[in-house]
C-alpha cells in the first residue's frame, strides 16, 4: 500500500467502517480498491467510507468509490455510504455520476445509520468441514427461504449451497463462512473458506477428473457464480433468480 494514504478498518458491526487518510490520486487509489475490496469480500451487512481525513488531489480518483459501489451492489449486495468529505472532495463528487452511484452523508454516523438502513436480510453460519457440513448447509437454506417467503427456491438453493460446502469439505478441509443474502431479484449464496485454490468446474472434455463435476451443477442452476479472495483463502459464490 501506498505510504501517501492510509486504510483503517473498523468492524462496527453490524457496519463496516473504513477510514482513509493521505492523498488520493491516480496513484493511490489502487491501493483505496484493494482495501474496499477485500472489505466488500467478508460480506459486511452495510460499508461505510470516512473521507474526513481524506486530501484529494485528482478527481478522477473518486470513480474508485463508484466503481466499488456498483461492484457490492451487484455481489455481495452490500449498501456503501462515503461520509464527511472536505468540501472541495464533496463539490466534485456532486459533479460528477459517483454520487448517483454511491450516496454521501456529512458525518460517519449519518452514513452508518443509512447504510443499516438499507442492509439486505442476510443469514450467516460457521461450520467446520465435517460430513454432517451439507446438511447442516440445507438446513440453513430452508431456514432462510422460509424466513424470507420465497420457498421456490429452497430446492435448488439447497443444491448449490451443498455443492459448496461439499467442495470445500473434499478440497479445502478448512473451517468455512456460509453467507445467504437476499437482495431481489436474487439470493445470493456464499461460502468462504482458508484455501485460495481457485475452484474449477469441470468441462466436457473432463471425462477423467475426480471432481469439478458439482460446479457444473452450480454452473447450470444459477444466474452466475464466481471466486474471489479473501484473507488468506476464498469466497466462492453464487446467484439464484429471486423474482
């Protein structure tokens, strides 16, 4: 990370709060990404982004926070607020599309209030990589489905989810995260785990292969689905229409 700008971090269950202090330009907001990313991939129920410390320089910087909100917003459907920029920060994110994307309130506690606010319904479970894993997985989903009224897609939910946690029980053999988050028009299902083994469907080509042949079943029940690091391993997810 860049010595011109600094990233602090703040659980503030059940919000996410990063402070930023330094200079922003184009040569510091790799770094700004970096860090908002691997915020957005331990699933955080809302992000808030603290600005008050904040010096920008350039601002064709800013688009790294709407580049970041369109990304949570699509997965892991995680509201972002920005909080206090100076006003010189805040005069060009009032000029430019960042502020339809991502909204801005004048205090961090204005900004946590609204991100809580509109949090998507989110259900969460920590298991270890033991055989009853699966079941305890279609447990969770029928739980969630119930609880959130959409029982149509308990069925194949259930199906995705076990071919998860099943991956990481086989393969990564860590202690894993399951994360399901409703945010219309999909439930979102996720599972983070100690190993950054990238998962791989298996092809058609693939006659031989001990396994992959669950991601394929992933592959062809939902929407789309996709691996992203996180920590030390990774957090494979996926999406299911929720009309």
């Amino acid at each position: 990370m860049s010595t011109r700008i600094r990233c602090e971090v703040r659980d503030e269950t059940p919000v996410t709060v990063v402070r930023l202090a330094g200079v922003l330009d184009l040569g510091t907001m790799r770094s700004v990404h970096t860090v908002l990313d691997r915020c957005l991939a331990a699933q955080p129920d809302a992000l808030v982004v603290d600005l008050e410390k904040l010096d920008v320089t350039d601002p064709l910087a800013l688009s790294v926070f709407a580049a970041a909100a369109r990304r949570a917003a699509d997965w892991p459907a995680v509201p972002m607020v920005l909080s206090a920029p100076p006003r010189e920060a805040a005069t060009w994110l009032a000029e430019t599309t960042a502020c339809r994307v991502v909204p801005v309130r004048r205090d961090c506690a204005e900004a946590a209030a609204l991100a809580g606010a509109v949090a998507a319904p989110r259900l969460r479970a920590r298991l270890e990589p033991v055989a009853g894993a699966c079941r305890r997985a279609r447990e969770l989903v029928t739980d969630a489905c119930g609880r959130w009224n959409i029982p149509e897609l308990a069925g194949p939910a259930s199906l995705v989810l076990s071919e998860l946690v099943g991956n990481v029980v086989r393969h990564a053999g860590t202690p894993m995260q399951v994360t399901l988050t409703l945010r219309r028009p999909y439930l979102r299902v996720a599972v983070m785990d100690g190993s950054p083994a990238d998962p791989r469907a298996a092809t058609d080509r693939d006659l031989r292969a001990e396994g992959g042949r669950g991601l394929m079943l992933v592959r062809e029940l939902t929407q789309r689905w996709g691996s992203t690091p996180a920590g030390a391993g990774k957090v494979v997810w996926a999406m299911l229409p929720a009309n």
